[in-house]
C-alpha cells in the first residue's frame, strides 16, 4: 500500500515540474512582479529575487506545510525500512573528497554490546570459525554494533538499499528546496562513525540546515592525543569543536556519543570528567546515552581520567561496554584473556594474563606508573 501512495505522490511531483516549466513563460513574470507588491514579499526577499513561489502550484497553494512535510515523508519511505534496526539509518563519511551516505544495515540483534564476543566465545569454545576474522570486528573504530555497515563500506558493496530521492527531491524546485532540506535532516538518524567526517560535518562551513538534524550517532573512536587536552586542560580540542557545535542544534530527540581510544590495544581508558564535561550542555528531548569504554581498574591521579559513574546528577545516561577478552596480542594469533590487579601497599596495577600461557601484559598508560 506504501508503495501506492508512494508512486501517487511521485507523479504529483512530476506534474508539478512540468507545470513550473510552463511558469517560466512571461506569465510568471507578471505573477512574480504581483507578488513584490503583496504580503509575500518578505519571502522573497528572505531568500533572493530570483525565487518563483510557485503559488499556481497546487501543492504550494492548496496544501500547508504541515501536509506537505507528511507528504515529504512518505517520499523517504523505502521498501527495506522494515528490515534494519535504525529508523531510516544513514551513515555519513567523507572519501575522497566527497560526501557519501549509506544506509545502516545493523539488526537489532547487533545492539549487544557483547554480541562479537560471544561469537568469539562460540569460535575460541568449538575450535570452527575465524577469530581473526573476528578479532578485526573487534578492534573496528565504527564500534561494535555497525560492522556489517563498515564492511560494506570497505568492500564497496553498491545495493539498492542505499538508493534514496534526496536529489532528484532537492532539484524539484528552488520553493521546494528548503521544504525538502529540513524534512531530510528531520526524518534520519544520521550516523557518524569517523571523527574526521562528523569534525568536518559540523564544524567546517556547515550546512544552514543542519540545525534540522533530529536523530544523531556518533561513535567516536579517537587516537591518545584527541583525549590528551582534556588530561591538562587545554582549551584548544578538535572535540571540544564538535560539542560547541552540537550545541547549536536546537531541537535534538535522539543522541548517542560512543567514545572509545584506539591506540591502546585492549586498554580502553579516557579523561570521562574532561571529554563529557561540556555535553551537559547539550539540550536533547528525548534519549541521550553516552557510551563509554568498561570500568577498568586501572589506577589514575589526575581527576579527569576519574570515571563518571559515581557522579552527580548528568543530563544523559552512561552505558559502559563490556570489558574485551579477545584480543590479538601477536600478528595472527587471537588469545582469550583476563583482568587481574595487583596491590603492594597502597599501589595497585592492573594487567592482563593470557589464558594459554604464562606471560602478563602491562597496563600501557603513562599515568598508571606515578
Ligand atoms: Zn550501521
């Protein structure tokens, strides 16, 4: 039945242009010239002289915005929006000089946290399987719940699924165009899985309507040095950048911030206090999760690396991932292993020990040895 509907106000579109093509006869010239001089006016000169209202349109005339937006939103519906777990989920990354979205394919299955390491678990327990193959979902910097979208990406899978109306909506009409604009950034959740691409997104020359962004994903996995400003509390932070413009969007429902650090093998700690300290002030009406590496015991002195947990009242809900178990310590070798602490007078460490065999890995952070 959607698709029905959805072909009906496909061809509503098409009479249109070729009614605005009709327009551009000196007719609407005169329209226009009648326009100057009646109370729309103020539209026109909001968005320049050359703009043609297009009010012989009967969707511009007739129909409010508000039934035009519900129309809009039946353009965006696709046929496989029933098989994936994101509401019209859209990735955003920028290669090669160029802006690429792509649906996001995860299932709602790919929601556990854990879901890589229990498959894990099943390979390391029945000896069938590829762990490496695993192990690199892993390790991922898209987190652990967009795999199957990275590999696509990686793989060049082209599929239907990632086919929208978004231009062929955008070039309808210059009247339409705004209309069109804010019901896209209004409809998807938009997922960013590389810093460069969200840093560059909000931060670069942005989009006027990007303001319109209602459903936001970020997952963040970020090098040492990204995190090492909130440790000596610099103001200068390409992060701090994303916050500040996070904030100029007024009307967020829905907000997830995955941060996780990369460049520290299974290790999996960062300044929590520092980083999030500016999303309090971040105004979201719905969800707002921000997730975070697990609760290591890894002993810190420098109050930003503290963890949250014990905190005072935040604004969005903490979910920690599980701690890692598998990790792939020597080139081809995946070891299952364990978190184990060690205290001599008032110090601590904490290390890891490898199920089959007898050697122990140091904790990597700098911190950790004062
Ligand atoms: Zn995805």
């Amino acid at each position: 039945m959607a698709v029905g509907i959805q072909s009906k106000v496909k061809s509503f579109f098409r009479s249109n242009l070729k009614r605005r093509r009709r327009l551009s006869s000196p007719s609407s010239e005169y329209e226009y010239k009648k326009l100057r001089n009646t109370s729309a006016t103020t539209i026109e000169d909001d968005v320049g002289p050359k703009l043609d209202l297009q009010l012989e349109s009967p969707f511009f005339r007739n129909l409010p915005i508000e039934i035009r937006r519900m129309i809009y939103e039946l353009v965006w519906s696709e046929p496989h929006d029933h098989k994936y777990h994101t509401l019209r989920g859209r990735h955003i990354h920028f290669v090669d000089g160029h802006w690429i979205n792509m649906r996001c394919v995860m299932y709602e299955d790919d929601e556990d946290l854990d879901l890589i390491q229990k498959n894990m678990d099943i390979v390391h327990n029945s000896g069938k399987g590829d762990l490496v193959m695993w192990q690199q979902r892993l390790a991922s910097t898209w987190g652990g719940r967009h795999w199957r979208c990275e590999e696509r990406v990686q793989y060049g899978t082209q599929k239907s699924v990632d086919g929208t109306n978004f231009m062929s909506m955008m070039l309808v009409c210059k009247r339409m165009l705004p209309e069109v604009m804010e019901s896209i950034l209004e409809s998807h959740q938009f997922i960013f899985n590389d810093f460069f691409s969200a840093h560059r997104f909000f931060t670069c020359n942005p989009s006027p309507y990007i303001t319109h962004i209602r459903h936001l994903d970020l997952s963040l996995s970020l090098p040492f040095y990204e995190y090492a400003p909130f440790i000596v509390d610099r103001p200068k932070s390409r992060v701090r950048e994303l916050w500040e413009a996070l904030e100029r969007i007024s009307c967020l429902h829905d907000l997830r911030i995955s941060l996780d650090i990369y460049d520290h093998g299974p290790w999996r700690k960062i300044p929590e206090r520092g980083v999030t300290a500016q999303l309090k002030n971040l105004e979201v009406l719905g969800k707002f999760t921000v997730e975070l590496p697990p609760s290591l015991p890894i002993r810190t002195h420098t109050p930003n690396m503290q963890n949250l947990d014990a905190h005072e009242e935040l604004p969005f809900k903490i979910v920690r991932r599980p701690p890692l178990r598998y990790w792939q310590f020597t080139p081809g070798d995946v070891e299952r292993f364990g978190w184990k602490t060690h205290t001599k007078g008032q110090q601590s460490h904490c290390f890891i020990t490898i199920d089959r065999a007898a050697r122990r890995i140091p904790n990597p952070y700098l911190l950790d040895l004062f």
